[in-house]
C-alpha cells in the first residue's frame, strides 16, 4: 500500500468513527493524517486544508472552541491558497466559524464570518440561490443578536424573497426565516404581528407537512414560549402540550414508513432528534406548571389574608342547629329546621289571629331564641360538620352531573390533554397529567364532592379518590367516539 492509499484509509475511518461519535480516536488518527500531509504536501494544498477542516471538526464537537477555530483558520488559507474563495469546502467552514462564535458569544467575530460567507455565495451561487437566502438568514441572526434589529428585519425580508422565488419547496427554511422574524418582533413589543407570523407558518406547515409532523410541533412551542414572554402562562402551557401530544405520538410510532423518515431528516436533521426536543418540551410544560403552581399559593395566600364577603374564606361549616335555606333534597330532616317547622306550627293560629304586623313581627321574633345546642361534634370526613353545598365550579361525582359547570370543565381539560395521555409511555407520566387537571381544577376554585347516601349530604373527598375520577374520565373519554364527544362538548348529553 501506498503512503497516499494509506491516507486515504486513515480519512475514511476517521470520518467513520466521527459518524459513531468516537471522537477522542477520530483525532488520534486526524492528528496523524495531518502531520503526513504536511510533510508531503505543505500547507497550501487542498488535501492539507481537509485533514485541518476535519480535526477542527472532532474538536468542535469535543468542546475544545479555542483550538477548533485555530484549526479551521488555517483550513481556510490553505483552500484560498490552492483553490481561491470560492472552494466549496470553504463555505462549510465559514459556517462552523460563525457557529463556534455564536456559542462563545463572540457575536462581532460570528457576524463578520458570516458576512464573509454571504459575499462567497453572492460571487459563486448568485443572490436568487436558496443557500444564499440561507446565508442572508444566518447575517439576520448575527444582527439580532447584537441588538441591532432593524437591520436583521431588513436581511430577514431578503432572504424570505430569495427563498420564495426559488421555489424548491422547502418549507422548514421558510418557516425558520419567519420564526426568527417573530422573536425579533417580540423583542420589539410588537406581539400581535409575531403571533400572526406564527399562524401564518402553522397553517402553511400544516397544509404541507401534515398535523403530525416535527415542524408542526416545533412552531407550537414556539408560540407557547411567545404567550411566556407575555405571562400567559395558561395559554403557553396548553400550547407546549400541544407540541409534547405531537412529539410523543410520532415517538411512539415504531414503524414509521420511508416518506415519515425523509420528513424528520428534513424537519430536525435526524430521528433522534425528535426525542431531544420531546426532552425539553417536556423540561418547557414543567417549568410552566411551577409557576402556574406558585401563582395558585400566592392566589391562596392573598385570598386568606383579606377574605372578601362572600368569598371561599368567608363560608362556614352548617352544624345540625343551624336553619338552612333553600330546597336542596335533606333539608327538612335536619334538626333545626324540624325546630324551625315546630315553632311556627305552635304559633300559627295566634300569628293568624294578630290584628297589627307588630304584633306578628313579636311572634315570629320568638322563633330565633332555639335551645343552646351542644358540642360540636369532632369533624370527620362524610360527618354533617364536614358536609358542604356544591357551588358552580365543584366537580360532582355520579351520574346526570355533566351539564354542571365544574364537571364540563373537567371534560375540556381530558379533552385537551388526551392526546398528550394517550402517547405518554408510563404510568408516571400519565398519572402526572391527571395530577394537573386536578390541580387545575382546584386552582379555578372548584372541589370534587360525593353525595353520602344516609344523610343526602355532599363532602369533599380526598384528593388521591380525585385522581381516580380524573383516570377513569381519559378512560372514558378514549372510549367514546367523535359524534359522543362532540355531543357532550356541547352539553347536549
């Protein structure tokens, strides 16, 4: 074998177990390689310049930034040596360059790399090329970095138009111009027109791409860290569950076919990417439900402080001697009232016979002085001190309770997180979703009550029965089919 052909072979398991991510023997070797072609060929040689551009790659990944760059420098001037500014390998290294100085920070170093890679494709591809808008779209990102927004708008409506008239279909550049687009706008406090921007993009994506695509799910979190930014933290988390519903489900597809494989190649540079994002979505909805969690203790704890009248501090727990109004089912068997009843039977056929509403103002006054009552008893879960009435926002365990407000309430929260339970891969995390409709409930103010059958009677149950209610509600709801849902979303069942 030839010292060339045993170069040759060094390369190609280099790049190899840079393929495998064994990048620590990738440089031995790349080390080695280096070193022959500069004893053989110099430094101004393209053969040179590759084994320099590879080994600044190895190191790249291994964080090593310093050396990487001192690396890819001198691949740059051997190219230009042998070949000129317009070697294609060349534009590849400018664009590691900006990459490097974007991650450090250096954002004067990334925006004069990047300007210098604009200006090699212009000369070479022309300005209608898609890399070209490519390279406008990296200067935009450079400017937006450095504050200087304007300016990154203008490069931004450049590349969207070189991107257009192209036409080669791709729709992840285009999305990826608008997204930067909307951060920028945000930045500039103009949310509205960067929300527009996202339901422009999610439409188009959808319409090409399909709901249950990578891209699809990547716009939906982004517009949720949009709402963030804004402190809808409700809305950003329903919109990030979205996104996580969408990344589960493709996850979990064991058999995607070929043309699935070729959109997540596109969408996200690799499948395993997908479970990258799926990871820090999930990080994003977590982050979301602490603080959605903190605001429910601050809400509480204002509540508690200064309870308004009328408000949840405010009531009070009925004992057997108080007299109850209203005509809820049980009132009339209880003690104070039979009192009430007994008291005004005595007195009715005197209260008929008085002549003046004095006189019957005196009589009725009789009726508020009942025998002291005794003790209260010890509270117990299902006592009569324990018993509450039911308010609007309360989750009412049992059937024909579907029309009440907080039992609605409750279906439209499985229904919105149905899809993320259905694709979730354990128990845990599925006992986490039913764990945040809970949480959610009791948040808008609403409890989960039981009827106890000897008293007629509503108490409060404990918050693990809660949790049962809430599994065997998604249990139901994946039972049903669409007309059944759609039906009782409209409160017709």
């Amino acid at each position: 074998m030839s010292k060339e052909e045993g170069q040759v072979t060094s390369e190609n398991l280099a790049v190899l177990l840079m393929a495998q991510g064994q990048y620590d023997k990738a440089e031995s070797l790349l080390t080695t390689l280096l070193q022959c072609r500069l004893n053989v060929f110099g430094d101004g040689n393209v053969a040179t310049a590759s084994a320099y551009q590879k080994l600044g790659y190895v190191l790249e990944k291994q964080g090593k930034y310093e050396q990487a760059v001192q690396l890819y420098e001198c691949a740059l001037n051997s190219y230009e040596a042998d070949y000129g500014r317009g070697h294609p390998e060349a534009d590849f290294v400018y664009a590691s360059l900006t990459e490097i100085y974007r991650k450090t920070k250096q954002y004067d170093k990334a925006l004069e790399k990047s300007m210098r890679q604009l200006e090699i494709r212009f000369e070479t591809l022309g300005d209608a090329h898609p890399q070209s808008a490519l390279s406008c779209h990296n200067v935009a990102i450079c400017l937006y970095n450095l504050g200087r927004h304007a300016q990154a708008l203008d490069m931004l409506n450049r590349a969207l138009k070189v991107q257009q008239e192209a036409g080669d279909g791709d729709t992840h550049g285009i999305a990826a111009i608008y997204t930067t687009m909307a951060k920028i706008l945000i930045e500039q406090k103009r949310f509205d027109k960067a929300m527009e921007i996202y339901e422009r993009v999610l439409k188009h994506q959808v319409q090409v791409l399909g709901q249950q695509s990578p891209a699809v799910a990547l716009t939906y979190r982004n517009m949720g860290l949009a709402y963030e930014s804004q402190s809808n933290t409700v809305i950003a988390w329903k919109t990030c569950i979205k996104a996580l519903a969408i990344q589960h489900t493709l996850i979990k597809d064991s058999n995607p076919n070929a043309a699935w494989r070729r959109q997540c190649e596109k969408n996200t540079g690799n499948i395993d990417v997908l479970h990258v994002e799926a990871n820090t979505t999930m990080q994003i909805v977590q982050i979301l439900e602490k603080k959605m969690a903190a605001a429910m203790r601050t809400s509480q704890e204002t509540n508690k402080s200064t309870p308004p009248s009328g408000s949840i501090a405010s009531f009070i727990e009925p004992q057997n001697e108080d007299v109850l109004f209203g005509r809820a089912q049980g009132h009339t068997k209880r003690q104070d009232n039979r009192y009430l009843h007994n008291l005004v039977e005595n007195q009715l056929t005197d209260y008929h016979a008085a002549t003046s509403m004095e006189e019957k103002s005196d009589l009725s006054e009789t009726t508020r002085s009942p025998p002291s009552p005794p003790p209260p008893p010890t509270t117990t879960t299902g006592s009569i001190a324990s018993f509450i009435e039911p308010k609007n926002e309360d989750v009412l365990f049992g059937r024909a309770r579907s029309k009440r407000q907080g039992n609605r309430y409750l279906y439209q929260l499985v229904a919105d997180l149905s899809p993320a339970y259905d694709a979730a891969s354990s128990m845990e995390e599925k006992g986490r979703l039913s764990d945040i409709v809970v949480t959610k409930i009791m948040n808008s103010g609403g409890r989960f009550l039981k009827l106890d059958k000897d008293t007629l009677r509503w108490y409060e149950v404990e918050r693990k029965e809660a949790l049962k209610k809430v599994v065997n509600k998604f249990g139901k709801f994946r039972r049903r089919g669409p007309a059944k849902r759609t039906q009782q979303r409209m409160g017709m069942v």
